[in-house]
C-alpha cells in the first residue's frame, strides 16, 4: 500500500509535467495576436488547469497522443516499468471521453494517477493509468525488504548479544556464588581445627600432656599456614593478572627444591606417597618462591586427585631454547572436555558440587597460580592426561644461558 501510494503520487507528478509540456506544444497553434491572459484567480485552481481552459476557449486542443508521448519518457527516467495509456475523464461522472491508446485496463491491480482538470468548471479532466505496475513495485519492495531485512538483522544481532550479555552475568554470577561456597567450605574446616586445638590447649589438665600439647600446637599451626597460603595466593593471582608482581629470577637448585617438596609432602599426607626424580637439568633461571609454590601445587593436586597411593615422577631435561619440569601422577586423570579450561581461573570452584558431595575441595586457584607464575617467567605449561590413567604437567622455562 506505501509503494502504491508512492507510485501514484509520482504518476500525478509526471502527468502534470508531461501535460504542461504537451499544453506548450499545443500554444504554437494558437490563432495569432491571441493570447491567455491573467491568472487562476485562486489557489484551489492549477496553473495546468487554468491554460488548458484558456486553450480551449481560444480553440485550441491539446495532444492526447503527445501526453501520451512525454509521459513515457518521464515514466522511464522515474525506472516506472509499465504499460500505460493517458485519457480524457470527466472528474465528476468519471466517464472516459479520449484515450491515447487501445489497451485493457484491470478491475484491480491498476495504479491511476489524480485527475488532473482541464476545464475551470471541472468537466473535463487527463488521468494517467498504469496497468502492470508489478515489475515496479516487487522492484520497489526488494530494496524495501533489504534494507527492512538489515534493520531486522541488526536488531536480531543487538538481541543476541544482549542474551549473551545476560548469559555471561549468569555464568559470573553462577561462578561467584560456587566460589563462595568453596572459599567458605574450605576456610570453614581449618578455622574449626584451629579453633578447636585452642579450646584444648585452654584445658589446665593439657599441662600434664606435653606430648598432646605439642601436637595441637602443631595442628593450630599448620591449619594457620593454611588459611595465610590461600590469603597470598588470592592476592599474588590479583598481583600477577595486573602485572604488579615482579619476578626476582636467579638461579635455582632445582634438586633441593624437589627434595624439600618431596619431604614435605611425604610427611604430612594421610596417603602413601612415593616420588620418583629425574633431574637432568638441576638448575633454572627463576624466582625461587613463586616456582616453588608452583610445583608445590601441582604435587598437591597430584595428591588430592589420586587413588589409595600416591606415584608421583618428576623429572626435568632441556628441550632448547627451554628447560622442561615434568610432573606426573598415577592419579583420577582430567577428562579430555575439561583439559582447555582447568588453568582458568575459579574452575575448580565452578565444580563446587563435587565438593558438597564429598569430592575434593579448592577454590580453583591452584592451576590458575601456577600457569600465571609460569607466564610471569615468559614460559609455558601444557598438560596431557587421560581420565582414570594419569596426568602430567609440562613446565617450560627459558634456558639460563638465554639469561645470562
């Protein structure tokens, strides 16, 4: 209906022209000395109309056909692709009187331009009729449609990602709650522990038990060494994602490092451990603490993801121009889905489920830890694993001598 409308207003734009053009024609036959003299008297009255009723009562008629004609041209330069014909209309009985053409005009479908009159007392009048104007107006609702089809596509496009938008405030949402609960979870038990060696140790008759003493001392300890390593962590991952931590690299004794792990962990797990060492580099380039703490995290993984025993082999070679620790385990192994994502940070804790029906607890900061110290040295980590066989963790650091 818009197109319709659009074309027909162009239709009544061309006829005007194409009339006032074949009115100019027609004045070349008018009787000589004569002239129209004046001016439509008022705005309702066309100029068109005003020299068409002075021609006429001059003698003189305009061309039907030569309408006809300029019509044409005009309706091809306006790419208005149709057949037409232009007559002479009565504007009140709308009887037709003279027309340009032989040609059938449809019931329904035609395109008519206003009448146009030719006679001040409004009895005579031009109308230009398009009979298939189809090919113009599909033209027409084509562009429409596109441009209709790119405006829909833009909003589609705006809905879509106002979704994911939504969608990904969900996730983080969804991610701070579990890692709440896993924060609190795992902060829960140790401060129990603490808080209950305390109520021990506040016992007088404890004075009489050194032995017992000496061991909730111990367990008061260890459970605060706890909870101020998952403080630092915390803070030394924001430290290291803004890039405010500093690397104090040097080198390190690789051996004692694992040695001292080794020990460490051997002594204070409720499981069977057994490391197995291959060092055949013993010394890389890189702070000491933090690459510590690293492999310190990658063991204890080892451990709390293992079966009844514990095999844990760690190893190192040169691979130029790196230095590779390689830490593997007998252990639960990672499935293959889940492999991409375990160094994001809060993974673990998006699997906070598994914690509440009994299955290992973390916050999901302890591979994220590892694999930002390990881009803080400019290296790399990689871990191959398969579900129920092992996993093993591929550290790669710059060789010393790149360092030197």
């Amino acid at each position: 209906m818009l197109i319709g409308n659009e074309i027909n207003k162009e239709c009544s734009s061309i006829l005007n022209r194409a009339t006032l053009r074949g009115i100019d024609l027609a004045s070349k036959n008018m009787p000589e000395g004569a002239e129209i003299v004046g001016s439509p008297s008022n705005d309702s009255i066309a100029l068109v109309t005003f020299l068409c009723d002075g021609l006429w009562k001059l003698g003189v008629q305009f061309s039907i056909s030569e309408i006809d004609s300029i019509a044409g041209v005009l309706l091809k330069n306006a790419n208005i692709d149709s057949d037409y014909l232009v007559y002479t209309v009565n504007p009140k009985t709308k009887a037709i009187s003279e027309s340009s053409k032989d040609l059938a005009i449809p019931r329904f479908g035609a395109i008519k331009s206003e009448i146009i009159p030719t006679r001040l007392d409004l009895s005579q009048g031009v109308q230009l009729v398009l009979s298939n104007p189809y090919n113009t107006i599909f033209e027409r609702m084509g562009l429409l449609m596109i441009a209709t089809a790119l405006m829909m596509a833009f909003v589609v496009g705006c809905i879509i990602y106002q979704i994911n938008i939504v969608v990904r405030m969900k996730r983080i949402f969804q991610v701070r709650e579990d890692f709440s609960y896993a924060m609190i979870h795992d902060m829960k038990t140790p401060l129990s522990t603490i808080m209950m060696s305390l109520g021990f140790l506040h016992n007088p008759k404890i004075e009489e038990k050194p032995e017992l003493k000496s061991k909730y001392f111990k367990i008061a300890e260890s459970e605060t060494d706890h909870l101020l390593s998952l403080t630092n962590k915390v803070l030394t991952l924001s430290k290291l994602e803004n890039h405010k931590l500093e690397m104090n690299k040097k080198k390190v004794s690789l051996t004692l490092m694992i040695e001292k792990l080794s020990e460490k962990f051997v002594a204070k797990s409720t499981k069977p451990v057994h490391f197995t060492t291959n060092l055949q580099v013993e010394e890389v380039y890189a702070d000491e603490e933090y690459l510590e703490e690293a492999i310190s995290n990658l063991i204890d993984n080892a451990i709390k993801y293992s079966k009844e025993t514990v095999e844990i082999k760690v190893s190192s070679l040169n691979e130029s121009p790196y230095t590779i620790i390689k830490v593997y385990d007998e252990g639960l192994g990672i499935p293959e889905k889940d492999q991409r994502a375990i160094f994001n940070k809060y993974e673990r804790s998006a699997a906070a489920k598994r914690s509440r029906k009994g299955g290992a607890t973390g916050f999901g900061l302890g591979l994220n830890f590892v694999y930002q110290v390990v881009e803080a040295h400019e290296g790399r980590i990689f871990v191959n694993s398969i579900e129920g066989e092992f996993s093993e963790f591929f550290i790669y650091l710059p060789q010393i001598i790149n360092k030197l």
